[in-house]
C-alpha cells in the first residue's frame, strides 16, 4: 500500500506545477499589458497637458498669418532699436532717439 501512495504523490505534485506554471504565465501576459496600458496612458496625458499650448501657438500662427504681406523691416532700423534700453517713460536710444 505504502508503495502505491509513492506512486500518486506525484501525480498531484505535478498537477500543482502545471497549475503553478500556468497561472505565471498568464501574470506575466497581464504585467505586460497593464505595462502596455500605463505608457499608453502616460503619452495621452502628455499630449493633453501641451494642447493648452498647442491652442496658444495655433492662436499666435493665426495673428502672424495676417502680417505676411508687410514688409520686412531695413536692417538699419532693427539694429538702431537693438541698442534702446528702457529706463522709464522717458528712455532714450543709444543714437538719440526717443524710444
């Protein structure tokens, strides 16, 4: 008798491992998917956090659409501005110039 429940030990024992073997791999496929699932959600939340400043930038390209048909500026005068310094109401530029 004793050698007959030697023999059905392992019958279990490997019913155990199979079960033990199965229920790893079906935790590792979840761990990946809520892996998949979190970086899926982390690119979504950044996109929503810029499209405050996507809005801004669209809002800012629509207000410089309007100003392509001016002409451009001399380079003498942005040169002569690139020297003003503010000091109050009553600045002056570098040439004499009030700014």
């Amino acid at each position: 008798m004793s050698a007959r429940k030697r023999i059905r030990l392992p019958r279990p024992y490997a019913e155990l491992v199979r079960q033990r073997d199965e229920t790893r791999d079906a935790y590792t496929i979840a761990a990946k998917s809520l892996s998949e699932r979190r970086a899926r959600e982390d690119e979504i939340q950044r996109q929503l956090g810029a499209l405050p400043h996507l809005a801004a930038l669209r809002e800012a390209e629509s207000q410089c659409a309007s100003l392509e048909g001016l002409p451009k500026p001399s380079m003498g005068g942005v040169t002569r501005f690139r020297f003003c310094r503010p000091r109050g109401s009553g600045s002056r530029c570098k040439g004499g110039a009030k700014a």
